[in-house]
C-alpha cells in the first residue's frame, strides 16, 4: 500500500541581516514583527540568511520571497534581484529601485513626535544633532523643524557625517561639539539623529557643566534600549516601531505572492512610530514657578490617579486659587482639563502599540471601566478608541 506524500503549502521567506544581529537591537526588533506576523498566519517559513550565504551558489533556490536588513555590495543586491523573487528592503537605502520594495519607519512622522512632545512641555528653544546627507534623517529634520516653524520656532542645527570619524579627528570633534552644547541656550530641547550621538551629547554636555536635563533636554531618535537605558544618565527616545517594521515587511511580501503587481506601481511603505518613551534625559518641564514644574512630573508619574484640587494644591503647597490661576495662565485651561488632556494622549499612546486591551488601558488611566474610558475618549478625540486601534 503506498503511502501519501504530504506537501507543505508554506512560503518560505529569506530574511538577510548582518552578521552582528545579536547585538543590534533593530533588527532583533524586526525578527520579533516578522515572527509575530508568522505566528498569527501561519503559513510562512523563516530562515536567516547572511551576506556570506548569499555568496554561495543559488542560495535562494527554494525561496519565495525575500527580506532584506543589511547593507549589501552592489553585486550581491543584483544577485538578489536576478532571482525574480519579490524583495522588501528594511534599510531605506534600495527605495529608488523600482524592483525593490522599501519598507520603514515613518522619518518625517518621527521628528514631527519629538517637536510636538517638547512643544507640549513648554520648551521654546530647540536645536538637531544629527548626521548629513542621509535620506531618512533628513526626513526626520524636515519633520521636526516644519513643525516648530508652524508655532515660530527657528532651530539650531549641527550636522556631523554619518562615517565613523578617525581617532585623530575624535579630540578635535569632541571639542567643536562640547563648545555648540555650551553655548545653546538654557532649557534648549534637543533632538539627536539616534542614540549613539545622544549619548555622546549627553556625555560632553555635562563634562562643560551643562545640567541635563534642566540646561540640555535630550531626545534621541529611536528607542534602542540597550543604548539609551544602559547610561549613566538614560536617554529619553521616540520608539520607531520597528516590531511594526518588520510585522508590515511580511504583510508586503504574503499581498505580492497572492496578488503580483507592476514593478512600477510599488511603492515605500511607512509605517507609524509609537511615540516618546521618556527617560532622564528629558526628565523637566521648563516651566515657573517652580512648584509647577515639580508638580507637572507627579501628574505624569501617577496617571493611574485621580487627583482632587485639594490634593494637588496641598502636593504644590500653594492655594488652590493659585494652583487654578498658575495653569490658567501657563496653559490656558483648569487642572482638571490639563489632567484629561495627559491621559487622553498617553490613552492614544498605548492604544497605538496595540499590546493592552481596553480594559488595562483603563485601569492604567483611572477610569472605573472601559465604558466610561470609551466615553471619555470619544469625547476628546471625536470617535472611539476601538476606531485607533483598528488602524
């Protein structure tokens, strides 16, 4: 009796990153979004590949498609191509080719976050530590300068190239960059093209005597924890999603195998940063008097509280006429309103990493139950939440 061969109807998808993956946080972001993706359809195959597999004949023989988050020689990307395979490239630096998918981070949408955040906390001055000429982050500064010129807000600017700089060039880059963080004026928020030049600026900031966070507010662009927690002093970061990243690569991939489109109708594909995950660095409300200032981080430390008027003036130690009038003045609106305005934006927060059900999210916030969260949001925003998490 013969037996039946059982063929499995699963794609298999080739993920090409760098050797180092394991320490690079990016991508093990990614490989968590594109496992995420698999495990909730089921149907794909995985496999890891490098640039030296690539260099072995016919590495993508039994392949279906192809996912790419390394930067590779302009012969192994042809390699790539000659397959015919569809190709998502994670790296933003293959998005002019037409035979190429480009998947990533929303760069403008990014710098817009960081503007916006500082802006909410009172910062008037700004300035960018960043790389030059590079695509994404100058979509990042596009981002966060536009937004501060639609309030009236020029922005101080210094751009270093993306190359690692020689030892014999590190003194004499370490001082030009300690002199423009000396002279940026107090309560000066500053966005960083990533964490290494955070941390560097964090560093050299405080060996001039710049007190971070209240002289320096420091922001990185990307929340890589390893880089931004480990540190004498942690680093506040705008979380790109890059789970996100690497969960919408799959999408692109499985909708191409089931529905093959033009070359020249494909398109970049962005996908929405999380928001500003705070950490010391950023840790102040440039703000006065300063009872306020102290009183603003307590809020924002215990939204899981409902504070009386009583109890806040009592926490500020000032009367409740004062506390009333003080955010009147610095806000335009009541305490009360101040307070749902913080919860409604961290609300949105969470609903965006689509990891909490609306019922934690609620409790996290302080409402009694999802009703009247669902109430209290439809009310700020205009719809429900469930309609923010559906997108």
């Amino acid at each position: 009796m013969s037996e039946t061969v059982q063929i499995s109807s699963k794609k298999t998808i080739a993920v090409v990153t760098d050797d180092t993956m394991r320490s690079n946080y990016q991508q093990v972001e990614l490989l968590n979004g594109i496992a995420q993706y698999v495990i909730e359809h089921n149907n794909y195959i995985i496999e890891q590949l490098t640039a030296r597999d690539i260099n072995v004949n016919a590495p993508f023989r039994n392949f279906d498609g192809i996912i790419v988050h390394s930067s590779l020689s302009d012969a192994l990307v042809e390699k790539i191509k000659a397959t015919g395979l569809p190709i998502v490239d994670l790296t933003g630096e293959y998005e002019d080719d037409k035979q190429i998918i480009s998947v990533d981070s929303d760069a403008y949408k990014l710098g817009k976050m960081a503007a916006e955040w500082f802006l909410r906390r009172g910062f008037t001055n700004f300035a960018v530590f960043g790389f030059k000429d590079q695509r994404f982050d100058s979509h990042m500064n596009d981002g966060f300068t536009s937004t501060l010129r639609k309030c009236g807000y020029g922005c101080n600017i210094l751009l270093r190239r993306p190359t690692p700089i020689p030892c014999e060039e590190t003194e004499s880059y370490n001082r030009k960059l300690q002199e423009w963080a000396s002279e940026l004026p107090r309560k000066t928020a500053v966005f960083c093209h990533g964490a290494t030049l955070a941390s560097q600026l964090v560093t050299l900031s405080l060996k001039c005597g710049r007190n971070v966070p209240k002289d320096i507010a420091i922001m990185s662009a990307g929340n890589d924890v390893h880089l931004c927690s480990l540190q004498s002093m942690t680093i506040s970061g705008v979380d790109e999603n890059m789970q996100g990243v690497g969960y919408a690569a799959m999408r692109v991939i499985a909708h191409i195998l089931d529905h093959p489109v033009k070359p020249k109708k494909r398109r970049k594909f962005c996908v929405s940063p999380i928001g500003v995950v705070e950490r010391e660095s950023t840790r102040v409300y440039p703000v006065d008097p300063p009872w306020l200032a102290k009183l603003l981080l307590v809020l924002d430390d215990n939204l899981s509280r409902n504070f009386t008027l009583p109890e806040l003036a009592k926490l500020a130690n000032v009367s409740q006429s004062t506390l009333q009038s003080t955010f009147n003045k610095t806000f335009g609106m009541s305490t009360g309103k101040y307070m749902t305005n913080i919860k409604m934006r961290e609300a949105k927060r969470l609903i965006e990493m689509k990891k909490f059900s609306m019922k934690e999210i609620a409790s996290k916030l302080s409402f009694s139950s999802p009703t009247c969260f669902t109430y209290a949001y439809k009310s700020f925003y205009g719809h429900p939440p469930s309609a923010d998490m559906r997108k």
